[in-house]
C-alpha cells in the first residue's frame, strides 16, 4: 500500500497536478503521524496496511462531513476541492461491496459469532471489520446488523 502510495506521488509530481499532489501529500503525513505514534508499540514498526486501510477510511469521512458543510454554507468551490479529495483517496481502496454482497456477509458473521441480540452486535461488528476492511460501508452494515439481530 505505501509503495502504491509513494508511486501515485512520484507521477503527481511528475504531471503537476496541484489537487492530487496535495492530497497524496496529506495521505503521506497521515501515514508518517501515525508510524510515530506506533513507535512506543511492542513492534516497534510502523502501521500495516489494515491500519493504513482504516487511515484512508477515515480521511474519506473527515472530507464528506467537510463537503456537507461547506455545501450547507454556500461553499460551492471548497465542497468540489474536498469531493476531488475523496475520489483520489478511494482510488487506494479496495472495490466496495455491493448492498447484497454487505448483507450475504452480515449472515455469515452472525452464524460465525453465534451472535443472537443486539448484545452480540459489537462482536459481528468487530468480526466484519476484521474480515472486510476497507471493502464496506460499516455504517450500512450497522444498520444491517441491527435488523438481521433484532430479527432473531
């Protein structure tokens, strides 16, 4: 993931795409902060691509609640500056599963957990983020969760 990444700059650079080039910048120091942070880890290396996965996952979110406001605001040309962000962001991603595909997962992991209320809802939750990360819409799945569970 960090060579994809380190690529990606290399050719933004390279063409002079100001948009791309400062948002891979900001991915490259997200990455760097949280290898700092990681430090004091028993490890002692830095993060692996799960973490760089969940990295990316969160970047996207700070930029939809970005675009949302400034949109709300009359913003109309920081909200596009932020949607260009989050498309190049999520070209790192792995394909997104379809709503079907995240609801055939759903059952399997509440068979898999043997999850039977919405007590064991933060056991299947924990299960699909270990399983599917960077692949689902976690909120979707929740929602999905949570009925499959209040089902039962």
């Amino acid at each position: 993931m960090r060579q994809q990444i380190d690529e990606a700059f290399k050719t933004a650079m390279k063409s002079r795409d100001p948009v791309r080039l400062a948002t891979l910048r900001l991915i490259k120091a997200a990455i760097t902060q949280a290898d700092i942070a990681g430090r004091g880890a028993e490890d002692g290396g830095g993060v692996d691509d799960a973490a760089i996965l969940a990295l990316l996952q969160k970047m996207i979110k700070q930029r939809e609640d970005s675009a949302t406001l400034y949109e709300s605001g009359g913003r109309v040309e920081l909200c596009e500056r932020e949607r260009e962000e989050i498309t190049i962001i999520k070209g790192f991603l792995p394909q997104q599963m379809t709503g079907d595909e995240v609801e055939t997962a759903v059952h399997e992991a509440v068979e898999k957990t043997g999850a039977t209320s919405l007590k064991d809802m933060g056991a299947v939750m924990a299960h699909l983020r270990a399983h599917h990360l960077g692949q689902m819409d976690f909120g979707m799945a929740g929602k999905k969760v949570k009925a499959a569970l209040s089902s039962q």
